[in-house]
C-alpha cells in the first residue's frame, strides 16, 4: 500500500493559521519612510498625484505614532532622540532569541534606529514642512551624546536598559548608518572619517563587516554548531556581507564621492567581496561568514539582501562608467 505524501509545509501554516502577528520590529516602519523620501525625490519617478498623498499620508502617520507613543516602550524622549525596547523583546534587526534568552537586547537608545528616526524627521519635513524644530533637537542631542571621544566611534547604544547616560561602548557595525549610509547624518566630515576608520580597523573583512569587535569579550569567532551555538553568535561577531553596502557607500561619501574615491573603494573593499561570489552559492553572496578568517560561510548560501547590496554597490554607489562591459559579459 503506497502513502499519499504529506504535505508538511500546508500543514505547519494550519497549525499556524490561529497565531497572533508577531510587531517586534522598531527599524520596519523608519525604513519604509526612507524609501518613501528617496521614491519622491528621485529623478524619473513615476508617481501618481494620488499616489504621492498616499505616501505623505502614511509618512505622517508613521511620525506621529511614533510621538505618541505604541508597543515595547518605542516613544520620543525629552531629548527629541528615540527610545525602545522592554525585557524580552529584540526590536532591531540584531533579533536572535533563544526561548527567553534576547542575545543582544539592545534596550535604550541604539545608534541606526536614531539614525533611522533623524532620517525619517527629515523626510517628513522635506514633503510635507513638519517637525523641523525636533529635527534640530534631535540632531543635537545625537550629536551631543553618541560620539565616544576617547576612540572616535559612536556608542551602540545610549541609555541602555533606559537609565539616562548609560552608555554601551561596544564597537558594533551599526553606527556606519550615522556615518552616511542613509541620505541624512548630522555628523562632520572629520567625525564620519574617525567612526568609519574604526569601523574598518575593528570590523571590516573581505567578506563584510563583523557584527562585533574582535577585542570585545563576547566575540564569538566562529558561526558553527546547532541552533543554540549559531544563534548565541549571530550577531556577536559573525559577518554579515549585506553590511558591505552601507559601509563603503558611507566611505565614498566621506571623500566627497570623487572618481577617486570610488576607484580605491572599489579596489580595497568590493574587489575581495566579490571573490565571494565562487566562494559558495556560486554566483551569489551568502547569509554571513565566519568572524575569523578564512570566513567560512554560513547560514543560507543564497541570500537576497547580501546579493542585492553587492549590486547595488557595484552598479550605484561605485559606478564610474569604467565597469558596464564587464557586468554585462
């Protein structure tokens, strides 16, 4: 008697038919306000009359939620900079959790949702003439307390757990979104050059960036073992190329987007990255790699935000008219 084949993946989303949706997320909706900013102002867009009040609707709306205030502590402080995060929550995109366990709970003030949120305020006020004056206390309380001038980077997090000047210190990749990796930094040249410095001294691999200092103690060098091991690492050390973008995008900027600065990015940072490319997945970049060389690759081989960076870099953010035959062949 032969047995009709189970069909598990129908299945598992029946048992998960009756579950509640899961809003853990506080970089999701800044994200979508970013987009929306560089959809408007890009030349050749194609938007609707209607369309575009949609969209300046909904960038409102996103702005005034987050004044007033919604789930797992996400709210403006006093200071204009915003804060988030509740015991046993991961809202950034740093999310690894192991039963109750929130490998980098990140409570407080982290430094790419500030970045994210002083985006968002200039978005706002660039569409629609709203919330210049929190932009401005924002920007200066960002400036005011996240730079660590004993080493030139920016904190991870400032009031961490929500006690006011805690700050966490540790050299994590996140702070190269204020360093340029988004439209909008409030930051100087010279102050962009001594984080991204740092960010490359402690961070940076051929194969992207270390989601933590070497140095730190919680470094984990290697991502391997089960679940627990792998989780446990995710972002206490392993690699994550999609990370590549931002950080070379945020170094060109630094060196005023000359021709000559994209000629020496691309040949110190995207050349080795695209070794990747035969490495595993060929003709793709995978997940994450191993903080430790030779970075072993790890986690799904074939992974659509580390392949989309890669081409976006290489198509937009370093393209200097010299390298079009080569990606067409």
């Amino acid at each position: 008697m032969t047995r009709a084949p189970v069909d598990t993946e129908h299945e598992w989303l029946e048992d998960r038919a009756d579950d509640e949706p899961e809003y853990n997320s506080v970089d999701a909706a800044l994200w979508y306000v970013v987009c929306v900013g560089e959809l408007l102002s890009a030349d050749g867009a194609v938007v609707s009359a209607a369309g575009r009040r949609e969209l300046v609707t909904a960038v409102r709306s996103i702005i005034d939620g987050h004044l007033r205030g919604t789930r797992h502590g996400i709210r403006v402080d006093a200071d204009g900079l915003l804060a988030a995060g509740a015991p046993g929550v991961q809202l950034t995109w740093m999310d690894a959790k192991l039963g109750d366990w929130v490998v980098t709970p990140r409570v407080g003030k982290p430094v790419e949702i500030e970045a994210l949120w002083l985006n968002a305020l200039a978005v706002a006020e660039q569409l629609v003439g709203c919330h210049g004056l929190l932009l401005r206390r924002a920007s200066e309380a960002f400036a005011r307390r996240f730079i660590d001038e004993t080493t030139g980077a920016l904190y991870d997090v400032v009031d961490v757990d929500n006690e006011p000047g805690k700050v966490d210190a540790s050299i994590r990749p996140n702070q190269i979104f204020a360093a340029g990796g988004l439209p909008f930094t409030v930051l100087s040249t010279e102050q962009r050059r001594r984080v991204l410095d740092v960010v490359e001294r402690e961070l940076w691999t051929p194969r992207g960036l270390r989601s933590l200092s070497p140095r730190h103690p919680a470094y984990v060098a290697h991502y391997r073992g089960g679940v627990f091991e792998r989780d446990s690492s995710y972002h206490q050390g392993t690699v994550w190329p999609w990370l590549a973008g931002p950080f070379i995008e945020a170094w060109v900027e630094s060196r005023g987007g000359t021709r000559e600065a994209k000629r020496v990015a691309r040949e110190r940072f995207f050349e080795p990255l695209r070794e990747s490319l035969v490495a595993s997945g060929i003709g793709h970049v995978a997940e994450v790699t191993d903080g430790d060389a030779p970075h072993t690759p790890g986690g799904c081989f074939f992974q659509a935000w580390s392949v989309a960076e890669f081409l976006r870099v290489d198509r937009d953010v370093l393209d200097i008219g010299e390298h079009r035959s080569q990606r067409s062949a």
